[in-house]
C-alpha cells in the first residue's frame, strides 16, 4: 500500500541572528529550498524570503514581517518549511529527506530496519536506520551500498555485504 507524502519539506530552521534587520543563519539548509521569493510556513505562519545571502553551506536570509534582530532571536529553533508543489523538480536518483525517512530497508529480502533520517557526512549523505536491536546502522547513499529505493513503495534494498555486514 502507498503512503502520502508529505506536504511540506524542511527548507532548514532558524538559526542565530545576523545583523540587525531580522536576518538570520539558517541550520540545517536545504539550499535549493530557499532563494528570494520563496513562500515559506514558520510557526504556521506564512511568510516570504525577502533575501538571501551567504553560501549554501550558511546561508542567510531575511523573511517579510521579521523586522529585527530580537524578532530573529524569537524564532530561534523554529522550522522552515515549503509546500512540496512549490519545490522545484528533482533529477532521477534524488529524493527529499521527508520522502525516505520511514522507509522499510530490506536486504537480500530480509528486514533491516526503518529509515529514521537522514544524516549528512562530510563526503556523502547516508540513510541512519533504527534496527530492532537498537544498534542503528548508517548507509551511506551510493550505488555500492544502495541498490533500489522505491519512495512509493515505501522501501529501500541495501548491500550489507559492501557494508562489511555479514551474517
């Protein structure tokens, strides 16, 4: 049976205030998520991207009716979010975060685990999966160790093998 994806995808959240105006870093980014103009929900408030500065690495961003820097620093925290059909196309063998976590992992035909997030790595992103015995397990997201995802399906084939785990 499929599942529903989610309407909204994390663009980042609030981080420390820069400057005065209400601009902020934002954690966590998801870079193609957040340029000028973009309509995002914070708080269950929505609100546009006035401006964006800095790198994708630390971007910084200004957001309409945030006016100064205490207005930034109430919003600490605070998750970024926009509406799935606003975000832009994805190339074949990438997915949303939202759209992997949860996702039943299978190797060999056996039963691994669940996706519980996704975890960024200085070379890679890797999938960390919640296993019944509580020792989680992190894959990294390449074709050596990943052989099928099937977001619709709700269900990721894994190599544990080319990740040293043997039976």
């Amino acid at each position: 049976m499929t599942s529903a994806r989610p309407a909204w995808l994390r663009a980042g959240r609030v981080g420390k205030p820069h400057g005065l105006d209400g601009s902020f870093y934002v954690t966590e980014p998801k870079p193609r998520l957040l340029h000028a103009g973009r309509s995002l929900l914070i708080g269950g408030q929505s609100t546009t991207v006035a401006e964006r500065k800095g790198t994708d690495q630390r971007p910084v961003i200004r957001l309409d009716g945030l006016g100064d820097r205490d207005a930034a620093e109430a919003r600490r925290g605070e998750e970024l979010l926009v509406a799935r059909e606003e975000a832009p196309a994805l190339d074949e063998d990438e997915w949303w975060e939202e759209d992997l976590e949860g996702c039943a992992v299978h190797a060999g035909g056996r039963a691994v685990g669940v996706v519980t997030r996704l975890v960024a790595l200085p070379s890679c992103e890797a999938l960390e999966i919640e296993r019944p015995d509580d020792d989680a397990l992190l894959v990294p997201l390449v074709s050596g160790a990943v052989g099928s995802v099937d977001v619709d399906g709700r269900t990721i084939e894994i190599d544990l093998d080319f990740l040293g785990e043997t039976d």
